[in-house]
C-alpha cells in the first residue's frame, strides 16, 4: 500500500470515474528527480555538495518574499544571487572572475541531466494510457530544466501537455495566479485538475487555487504540516498516486470495471 492517508475533505475519493482529474499538473524539482542532482555542480565551483538544499531553500524564500511585496523575480536571478553568495561567504576567489549567473548555468544544466526518480517513467505511462493530460509546472526553467529531463530521460513523449513555468504568468508558485494560469492553459476547470508535488506549501497553494492536491511524501519524515489544510491525499512515490487513481494496485482491475459498465467478477456484488 502505497498510499499514506486520504485526508480529503471531499465526498468522493480520487479513484472515482465522476471525480478523477482530466490533468495531472507535475512539478519538477523534488518531485520527478532530485534536487541535490545539482551537487556535481556545486563540487566543480568548489562549494560543499551538502549546500544545495540550503541555497534552494535560500532561493525559495526570497522569491516568495519578492512576489508577495508584488515584485516578481525569475529564478534564475534569484538562484545566481544566492550562489554568489555562498561563493562569497566560502571566501573563494571565483566569484572575482565567475559570476553568479554563471554559476547558475553549472547548477541549471546539472538539474539538466538529472536522473528522473525510478518510479516517474511508469507513472506517466499509465496517466498517458489513462488519457489523463500531464503537464508540468514550475518555478525553474520549464524549457532548460523540465523539458531537458524528460526528454534526457527518454519520456517526454508521455508529457501531451503544456510545459509551463513561473516565467509566463510571472508569478511563482504558491501564489494563485500561476495555478490559475496553468488551469487557463489546460482548457479543464480547476477541480478536473490534480497538482502532484513533494512540496506542502505547493499544494496548498494548488488547492487554494481550487485544484486538487496529492502530497508525494518522498522522505518519510517529511510529514504533512497540521497548519496547512489537509491534501486530497498523501502518497509516498508514484505507484502511490496510480493506486490512488485506480490506475495501478488492487484497486485497478475494479476501477476499470467500472468505468467500463462491466460487472465485476463473481463474488463480488460491490456490497
């Protein structure tokens, strides 16, 4: 059992044909690879590995901050201020003769050719046989990061739709615009639309845009904040999220039933 909890306030769970999305709305970095993918970057500008986090959290919190005084800033400003940074405080002398946004092009094309995590690539063929649209979101790069992944891993093909970034509402996820913006560009209403993250604050930002929202809890001590009003539900990888929808597990014979108008088999009356 793949599936943590469903701590969803609705009615119905995901699984049901009246109520899966019609979209899967992905995000990106933590969420189909790694983000200390980008440690090999930090090693070659001769910064700790064990930064990553740190700077990405950095990054994250000053952006948010930006956006929420009603100044958007695009990532990769943001990302090459903090790598200067921490270039500075390490007393190296590259900073002198690299800048910041040089630096972040090592980070970004790291993230690049990232490896996706093992359980991505048949999640997205399931969703593709489901005939549910994925599509991505993010606040990095949709075309120098997103896109590069997936197709360096050979499944981009399964991505049918939009690949978006925070750059074209110019608004950074968690704040509403840039879900309402992707729903916009999906052509489904909100409620239709499942934002996937590793994230809390992510979707809990999707949510109170009105989408649905599923929590990959990754890292098992990262446990959803009581603070933030409960997810849909909350799955510890992919295969958790397809058992969810009655794509995959034990639920997936019967869900397809169904959605079919099929009986199911003997002994099982559904009571």
């Amino acid at each position: 059992m793949n599936v943590i909890k469903k701590l969803t306030g609705y009615k119905q769970s995901l699984d049901k044909p009246e109520l899966k999305p019609k979209a899967v709305l992905l995000d990106v970095n933590g969420t189909i690879f790694a983000a200390t993918a980008a440690a090999p970057a930090f090693k070659e500008l001769g910064l700790n590995e064990s930064l990553v986090e740190l700077w990405f959290a950095n990054v994250l919190r000053d952006a948010f901050a930006a956006q929420a005084a009603g100044l958007f800033r695009p990532f990769k400003e943001v990302g090459a201020h903090h790598l200067e940074v921490m270039l500075r405080e390490a007393g190296k002398e590259e900073w002198s003769r690299l800048t910041g946004v040089d630096a972040m092009q090592k980070v970004m094309a790291a993230w690049a050719a990232a490896p996706l995590y093992p359980d991505i690539p048949e999640a997205l063929q399931h969703l593709n046989n489901a005939n549910i649209k994925v599509s991505v979101l993010t606040n990095g790069s949709a075309e120098g990061i997103a896109k590069a992944v997936l197709t360096g891993n050979k499944v981009m093909q399964l991505v049918k739709g939009p690949m978006l970034d925070i750059s074209m509402p110019e608004s950074w996820k968690p704040f509403p615009s840039s879900y309402q913006f992707a729903v916009k560009q999906l052509g489904v209403s909100a409620d239709r639309v499942c934002m996937v993250a590793s994230h809390p604050w992510d979707i809990a930002g999707a949510m109170q845009a009105g989408l649905r929202g599923v929590y990959v809890q990754r890292n098992p001590c990262e446990v959803w904040p009581e603070y933030l009003p409960a997810p849909d539900a909350v799955v510890q990888d992919f295969a958790g999220l397809l058992e969810l929808l009655g794509l995959a597990g034990p639920g997936a014979a019967a869900a397809k039933a169904v959605e079919s108008g099929s009986p199911t088999k003997a002994g099982s009356s559904g009571v």
